[in-house]
C-alpha cells in the first residue's frame, strides 16, 4: 500500500492528466482546434473547456458551494444541455483562453484538497467525485487522440509527461499463433465491479452473478495479418459474411477494407495520424467498425465473446474449494498489483499500440494477453444495463449509449469458441 496521503496521490494524478491533455493540443493553432463540423468527434476548444468545466461543476460547485467561474460557462461546456451539433458556433473563448481557465480551475481544486482539515482522508464522496473528474479527463484525453487521427494531424508528443512515456519498450514473448486459444471451463461468474470499491461507473455496478458455459478464447486480439487475410480473400464482397445491417453499411459507405488502409505498390499501408505506414502485421487491428469485426468472425469460422465471457477471461481467476472450482475475482488481468510498464500499455508509454505478443507479465490467470491497454475489444454483447441498474450523479456520461451500442469498442478483437 502507497503510505503517502491520498490527497498528494490525487495531485499527481490530476497534474499528470492534465499535463496529458495539454500535451495532446500544444502544437494546434485556434483554427485546428475548432476543425471541420462532424458526427464523430467535438471541436477541441470545447472539449478542453468541458474537461475543465466538468471539474469545476462537480468539485467547486456540487461538492464545495462555490459560485460558478464562467457566467456563461453553463450554457457554453454542460454537455447534457449544448447538443453536439451546436458545439461549431458556441461563442467559444480562444485556446489561451481556455488554458488559464483550465488551470484556475485545477488550481482551485488542488488548494482545496491541500487544506489541513481534508489531508489525513477523503470522505466516500470527496473520493467518488474526484475519481470521477479524473477519470473523466482521461475519457477525453482518448477522444482528443482519436480527433487527432481522424482529422489527419500529425501524432501527438509527449515531452511533458516524461522520459518514462518514451524509453519503456514492450518485453516480448513469441506466440507461434497469436489466435491460439485458452480454454476456460465456465462457471458462476461475478460480473461488473467489485462491490465495496469507493468508485464505479454505473454501468458496471450492482455486479451479478451470471452462469457461463465452457468456452475457448484466442490468447491475443486480432492481428493487421490476420484481418489482411480476410480483406484479401475478398471478405469485403462476399455477401455471406454479412449481417443484413452490415451489408447495408457496406454498401452505403462503398467499403472495401479498413478506413485507414491503402493498397499501394501491391502492400497494405494504414494511415496513422499525418503520416502513411506500411502495415505492421504483429500490431491489433484498429479502426474497424461492429461490423466489420462480425464479419472477419465469421469468415475465421469463430464468433465474438460475450461480455461475461470477455470479462471471465480478463479477471477470473480459479481456486479449488474440495472438489469444486470456485473463481476469485482479480482487480487487474494478473492480480490486485498497481499497473506498471511491463504489465500493460497505458499512457501512451510506447506512443501508440504494441505487438500483441508483448507484455507477458500482464497476463490474465488463462493466459489472455492485453485485457486492459493497448486496444479496446469489441464484444457481442450490447451495452445494457444490469439487473436493478440505478443510474449515478452524471447520467449524459454513459446512460445514453445504454441499449444501441456494443459493449466495448475501437478493434476486431479476440475471438471465442464454444
């Protein structure tokens, strides 16, 4: 256990996001940081104010009465109340602007949990509320970067968040196949978040118990390689691949592989950020949609994981009780240990996505590698509430996502068999 007091723990945290997202705007100009009017993605000037926003409205002024620091702060930054169609013509403040508001709020918030009175602990409320804004920076940080890839910007840097983020290189293990599978016999599973944690997500409380069948699940998500293959034996026009919803996206959007690859000079190439990259075959795939990932299943003669099974694989971790097989539910993929560079891609520490194969240190207690990091998975289950789901204090975060969209997101991910 760290012995130093929580509120310094939670100074670095908050610094260090912080350092993160102003380091993933640095180099962009005003007019960058408004961009095109799209679906996908937010103008980046609100967005940074709404990280800050966000903090200030929950800390300073739910938590601690104070009065609001923007007059029209409320009407500019509440997400539940500015449609994202609006955002573009927002009388938005400059990006200096917006820097010193951001950094008056943090300011605020570090002098507050600095105080003598609050330094020993935290209330339940003061450690909820502050996770939540923390975390919630780091939602966005994710969103900037994928702004930043979608709009064709060149890869962000990281100078202000440390040597560290740069100069860890992933440990290595070769895997003859990295689909190989690991069986996992089933059983009563505890699924969400552990009861008891001073912080959850709503949608991952009231944890249950689910029974799941045996199954087998590949030891690693899906390679460029692999998803190559199927792009090569024409898994774009092969009807049959296809659900009829697929199909329909298919044929609207005239795709014909990933959004980012090119076939140039008879090679696979991928657009990362700015720049074209020959296609690195040991790296997860990114960038393909539901359906996509479906329809690679399909033609691998495999399927999706359910969530259940997804979530058993990560953290389950079996203990023999006589005769019966009782499952133990880890914090991380390998134990309850703190994450660290050897065990799992975060941060950023390797600037962007690693082999598949690295990081053996982090595996799960089946042998599944990169549970947490790295990539996120697409599963087959869709993102409903559990049994008895109460929503929490910021119900626009992930209540309006509930029901019509998939459970986890970004890449094909790791498949499964009965």
């Amino acid at each position: 256990m760290n012995s130093r007091p929580i509120p310094f723990i939670l100074a670095e945290l908050l610094n260090e996001a912080r350092e993160r997202t102003l380091a993933l705007v640095a180099d962009l100009d005003d007019q960058q940081m408004i961009g095109p009017r799209l679906n996908i993605v937010n103008p980046l000037r609100w967005e940074i104010g709404h990280i800050a926003w966000f903090q200030e409205y929950w800390i300073l002024r739910q938590m601690h009465g104070r009065a609001p620091m923007l007059a029209a702060g409320d009407n500019i930054y509440d997400s539940a109340r500015v449609a994202h169609e609006t955002r573009w013509d927002l009388p938005l403040p400059s990006k200096a602007e917006t820097i010193t508001y951001m950094q008056g709020v943090l300011d605020q918030v570090l002098d507050l949990y600095s105080q003598k009175e609050v330094a020993a602990e935290l209330s339940d409320d003061d450690a909820y509320f502050l996770s939540l804004v923390l975390l919630h920076e780091d939602m966005h940080a994710e969103a900037i970067t994928y702004t930043r890839q979608t709009l064709a910007f060149s890869a962000p840097r990281f100078d202000v968040v440390g040597a560290s983020a740069r100069t860890n290189s992933p440990v290595k293990e070769v895997m003859d196949d990295p689909l190989s599978d690991v069986e996992i016999h089933g059983g009563l599973f505890l699924l969400g978040s552990i009861p008891g944690k001073r912080f959850g997500f709503d949608n991952e409380m009231r944890a249950h118990e689910v029974q799941v069948q045996p199954y087998k699940i590949s030891r690693t998500a899906v390679t460029n390689a692999q998803y190559a293959a199927f792009v090569d034996d024409g898994g774009y026009e092969r009807r049959g691949l296809w659900s009829n919803a697929g199909w329909r996206w298919r044929e609207s959007t005239g795709a014909k592989h990933p959004v980012y690859w090119r076939f140039i000079e008879s090679k696979w190439w991928r657009r990362n950020f700015n720049e074209m990259v020959q296609l690195e075959d040991h790296l997860p795939v990114l960038h393909v949609n539901w359906y996509e990932a479906d329809a690679f299943c399909l033609w691998a003669r495999r399927r999706l994981p359910t969530e259940a099974e997804w979530e058993m694989a990560a953290s389950a971790e079996p203990t023999t009780n006589g005769h019966a097989i009782t499952w133990h539910k880890r914090q991380f993929p390998w134990g309850d240990e703190a994450p660290t560079s050897d065990r799992a891609n975060l941060d950023w520490r390797n600037m962007g996505c690693v082999d598949v194969r690295a990081l053996p240190l982090g595996d799960s207690a089946f042998g599944c590698r990169q549970m947490i990091g790295n990539v996120w998975e697409w599963t087959a289950s869709d993102f409903k509430p559990y049994p008895g789901f109460v929503a929490g204090p910021t119900k626009n975060i992930l209540r309006p996502g509930l029901g019509t969209t998939r459970y986890c997101a970004a890449v094909a991910g790791r498949l499964a068999r009965t």
